[in-house]
C-alpha cells in the first residue's frame, strides 16, 4: 500500500519539499512545521517484502553503530502504518556537486581531512567495508546557514561545509557473503576485487574508490584521464575497453606535480588490496602536506576534527529509538 502524501506529512509534522530515490530506498526532504531544525530527511525502505525490511534494519543499526561527526546522523525510527522511516539529518548536497566545478587545492585538502577521517570512524565502528564509496554518498552541510558570519573572512570558505558519509546498506555485505558479498560501487569507483569473475583473493574496495576520490579532488579529472563530469553522470563517459579493465590493468593517469601525494593515490590504486595503504597513513601525509602550504587553514581543520573526537567519545552513541503512528 503507498501511504498518501497528505499522511506522511501529518506523520512528520511537516511538509514533504522533495524526494530523491536511490537503489536502498526513498529519502523525503520535509520542512518542519514548528521545530527546530528547520528541515529534516527520512529514508524509507525499498521494498515491503520481509527481506528488503530485514535489510533495511540491518542498515540502520550499522550506522546507529557508527560515532563520527563525519557520518549523516541518524535519530530514529519512525513506523508509520505498518513502513518503516528512518530520520536523518536533512543535508545541503552533495560532493559530487562541487566536483563538477573545479575545486580549490586548499578545499581539496580540507574536504580530503575529513572525509578520510570519516572513513576512520567507520573502520573504529566495525564498519570494515562500506562497498559504494563515491561522491553521491558523500553529502555535505552549510554550517554558514546556521551561524551567521561563517566562516570567518581569515580563513577559507570551504570551512562552511561539513563532510559527511552516507548510505550504509551494502556495508559489511562481504563479511556475511565473500561470494555475493563482493558487489557494490558505481563503475567509476569500482575496485578490482569487486567484479565477478575476480580472482583477488583480498579485500578493501573503499581505498580504490578514495584513491579515485582524491584524483577527482585534486585534479577534477578521473585517473582513466576522463574529466570529472564525464565519469558523474548516470551514465559514465565508457572508455575503449571497460570499467572492469582499466580497473585491473589500465593507466593511471595522475596530474599532480606533488610526488607524495601523486604516490599516494598510484598506491590506493593498486590492484592487489594488500598494497594500498592504510587509512591513518593517508591521513598523515594529507596532514602534512595540508599543513606545509596552508598552515592556517590546517589548524582550523584540526581544530574540529579534535573538538569533535572528544565529543563523541564523552557521548557514545545512544540505542535507536523507534516512534509509531
């Protein structure tokens, strides 16, 4: 049964302003009749048959799980005649917005910070695989929306957004089936050990997708050499060959005039995983060369990210609550 619009927004206490569907489900934007925050975002379930229900609350759990100011908060379920919603923070967009338009080196280091440190938090949470690692799952907040004068005229204004994680319902699905389990990504970001008939043994998809990531962020082209508009539509730019080619034997085509960094994202890109280094190197070497050319907004960077972890380790994540209709 589709429940009407007009119920929804009587069981939201708002209005519903847009929807936008992905392949786990439905997400509504709803604008709040009289609360704060002024806007608000629920995700529903795909299907109502017990196994995408089943999965739905597997997904919710996961990023219940998760403590990181770089994750999408999540608030609570809500059950409204016999569906399942799960309320969420209501985002600005996404970083596939910005990619599309050239980004400053300063920004690329700030959004590369926090969203590497995003990846961290997973991996402390348990969340080991989050399988569909790409831009349009990477959402950000203007915080100058909530804080007039933000950010401040001394220090860049990629600060006014927050990067934040998104999209947990394929995570952890090789834990439960390395056979099945294996799938996920959008071609683009897909890693070599993702395609079918791969013979890589080992596992860790998500630092292929971030070696593509920081080519995007830090060149706006792809590492195939195609631009970054090219490979973000709905339907990527093909190339001679294949996705699944270039992804276990193509070039990587890297312009960066930095040598570390440039090693940086050929490592993330290698196709044995064993090779690609660890998410607190990538942080490291991201800090360092951050903090050589653009000291000032490092420490800003920093300043959060500190901030943040210490709020969330004093405040651990609370169990999901669950309201009815």
């Amino acid at each position: 049964m589709k429940i009407p619009q007009s119920v929804l927004n009587l069981a939201f206490q708002g209005n519903i302003k847009n929807e936008f569907s992905g392949n786990s489900g439905k997400v509504y934007l709803v604008e709040n009749n009289a609360a704060v925050p002024k806007y608000i975002a629920y995700k529903s379930c795909k299907e109502l048959s017990e196994h995408s229900l089943e999965l739905f609350k597997e997904e919710v759990l996961k990023w219940n799980s998760i403590n990181s100011r770089y994750t999408v908060p999540i608030y609570y379920i809500h059950l409204i005649c016999g569906e399942y919603y799960a309320c969420m923070r209501a985002c600005d967009g996404s970083l596939e917005d910005f990619l599309k338009k050239k980004i400053s080196e300063v920004a690329a280091f700030n959004y590369s910070l926090q969203i590497i440190k995003g990846l961290i938090d997973l991996d402390r949470s348990s969340i080991k695989h989050h399988q569909d690692f790409n831009p349009q799952n990477i959402l950000f907040e203007d915080l100058s929306r909530k804080w007039v004068g933000f950010p401040p005229g001394n220090i860049d204004s990629s600060h006014r957004y927050r990067m934040m994680i998104s999209d947990f319902a394929m995570s952890n699905y090789y834990i439960k089936d390395q056979v099945a389990g294996k799938s996920g990504g959008k071609f683009p970001f897909k890693a070599p050990e993702q395609y079918k008939e791969s013979e890589i043994t080992n596992f860790s998809p998500d630092k292929f997708s971030l070696g593509v990531l920081l080519c995007l962020l830090f060149t706006s082209k792809h590492p195939c050499g195609h631009s970054a508009s090219q490979v973000l539509k709905k339907n990527p730019k093909k190339l001679k060959t294949s996705w699944e080619t270039w992804a276990k034997e193509g070039q990587r085509i890297i312009d960066i005039s930095d040598s570390k960094l440039n090693d940086l994202i050929l490592r993330l890109l290698s196709v044995e995983p064993l090779c690609r280094p660890s998410y607190e190197e990538c942080i490291e070497c991201i800090k360092k060369l951050y903090k050589d050319k653009y000291t000032n907004d490092f420490e800003t960077s920093m300043f959060y990210i500190d901030y943040f972890d210490k709020q969330h380790m004093d405040w651990p994540r609370e169990e999901l609550k669950v309201r009815v209709n």
